[in-house]
C-alpha cells in the first residue's frame, strides 16, 4: 500500500470487495456446440443443394433458346360432350391412361333405345317361334288332309265298281225274271200256270227292272262325284276311270296346293307340277330316315 506526506490521522479504512474473475468455457463443450451448428448447416445446404443439383442435371436453362415440339391431337372414337379431363397440360401420360371422361347420360338413352329394340325383338322371335310350330302343325294336318283326299278317291273308286257289280248283279236277275214271265206267258193259255202266278212273276220283273235302274243310278251318281260323265265317252264299262284320277282329281289338287303353301311358309318349296304322291316322296327324301313330319 502507499503512503503520501500527509499528517497521519486515525482514520479507520474498509477493505476492498474482492473481484473474482470470470470462469473460461469448457473447451469441449464449445466443440459440442459448434459441431451441432454445423451439422445443421450441412443439412439445409443437402436438403437445398441436392434438388438444386438434380434439377440442373435434368433440365436446360438459356436466356434465348427455342424448343421445338410436336403437337398430337387426341380425339374420342366416339362424338360427345366432355364432362370431365383428368389430365392438364404438359402433363406426362402414357398408353392407356385416362385422359377425358364424355358425359354417358346420352349414350345411355341411346343403350336404353335399343335394349327396347332387342327386347322387341326378343318378343317377335318368341312370336315367329310359335308361329312357325302352328305353320307345322297346319302342315301336318294338310298333309294327313292330302292322303285322305287320296284314299277319298280312292274308295269313290272302290265304290264304283262294288255298285257296278250290284248294277251287273241286278241286270242279271232282271233278265231271269223277264225270262220267267215270257215262259209263263203261253202256259196261262194252256192252263199251266194260273194267272196269279203270272201276275207275281211279272211283278217280279218289273221290281227287278226298278232295281236296275236304281243300280245304274248309283253307280252313275259316283261316276260323277268323281269328275267323269255318267256314261263312259268309249265302251260300255262303267267302271273305266284314269289311272290318275287319285292324283288329277280337283279335291286330291286342292289339298295339294293347301299343303305347297303351308309347306312354303316353312321355307320348304316345291314345283306346283308335281302329283301329290310325287311330292309327298320328296318330302319323304328330305329326311334319311324317311319321317315326313320332319
């Protein structure tokens, strides 16, 4: 401590306060800390740096440069409105992608339209269906109606002769009656006979002779509900018919031509020139195993 020249005096004196000096960091925390700034610092500039990097490395930039492109046009198969695009420019697509959506509500009205027409239709084949197994069943019954017509002529025929034969039959006991009462014509004279008795036999012929010409009648009644004159045109055979009439005669025709045409409207066409039992064998060859129903 130092002292001046002045007079002492008893003055009583304080101690200075004491000063204590700052404590230095430690140097290993001050480490720590500036690593960790560091490192931060590091992982802005990769999180900054690195896109910055690959962006440069994929893209061109210039002041003045022209780029050429092509411009591609992409149109709908169909016409329609858009109702929705799910792409916008520039963007990359690839095949198959969807691009737009057309608005469906008028191509469902069209869908709906010919749903309609198929479900038309579907009714008229269901209709053409049963039509065409009535067209079979008609045919069936036509063709059944053509071999009665045959067998109706065929037994007109029959009935022709049978009645013939009654009329030949008849004509033969007409001629013995005539004959009995010619013979008894000279015996009432004589007394061989009385004339009752030949009162009987000439009643006798003359039933005969009515009888044969009820006969003769008959069998003409048949000759022309077949077609032919009551009298042959040549020769007295009564019986004598062409050997065609079961496939000329006009209802054997008749029934032919119902069943052409029930025939044809299943598609099954044959020649208008053709006698039924023609037709019907060609009917009968159109299946091997000769079924005419089908």
């Amino acid at each position: 401590m130092a002292t001046t020249d002045a007079p002492h005096t008893d003055v009583e004196t304080k101690p200075a306060p004491a000063v204590t000096a700052p404590i230095p960091p430690h140097p290993h925390k001050n480490r720590r800390g500036l690593w960790i700034v560091v490192g931060v610092v590091a992982l802005l500039l990769l999180i900054v740096v690195i896109p910055w990097i690959i962006d440069s490395l994929n893209s061109v930039s210039t002041d003045d440069a022209y780029v050429n492109g092509h411009v591609t046009f992409v149109a709908p198969r169909v016409l329609g409105q858009v109702a929705r695009v799910l792409v916008d420019d520039n963007n990359r697509v690839h095949k198959g992608d969807l691009l737009v959506e057309l608005d469906k509500e008028p191509y469902q009205v069209q869908v709906n339209i010919a749903q309609s027409a198929v479900d038309a239709a579907q009714a008229d084949v269901i209709t053409a269906q049963a039509q065409v197994r009535s067209f079979e069943g008609q045919a069936r019954s036509l063709r059944y109606g053509l071999q009665h017509a045959i067998e109706d002529v065929d037994n007109q025929i029959s009935l022709l002769r049978s009645k013939a034969a009654i009329l030949n039959s008849q004509k033969a006991t007409a001629d013995k009656t005539a004959a009995d009462y010619q013979r008894a014509l000279p015996l009432v004279q004589t007394g061989g006979i009385t004339q009752e008795e030949l009162d009987h036999r000439k009643q006798a012929m003359l039933v005969a002779q009515a009888e044969v010409e009820e006969a003769l009648q008959g069998v003409y009644q048949v000759r022309v509900q077949l077609g032919l004159p009551p009298k042959p045109e040549t020769g007295d055979d009564l019986t004598q018919v062409p050997d065609d009439l079961d496939q000329t005669f006009s209802s054997v025709r008749q029934a032919q031509y119902a069943l052409l045409e029930a025939a044809a409207q299943l598609g099954v066409v044959q020649p208008f020139n053709q006698t039924p039992k023609q037709m019907l064998e060609a009917f009968y060859k159109r299946d091997p195993s000769g079924d005419i129903d089908k």
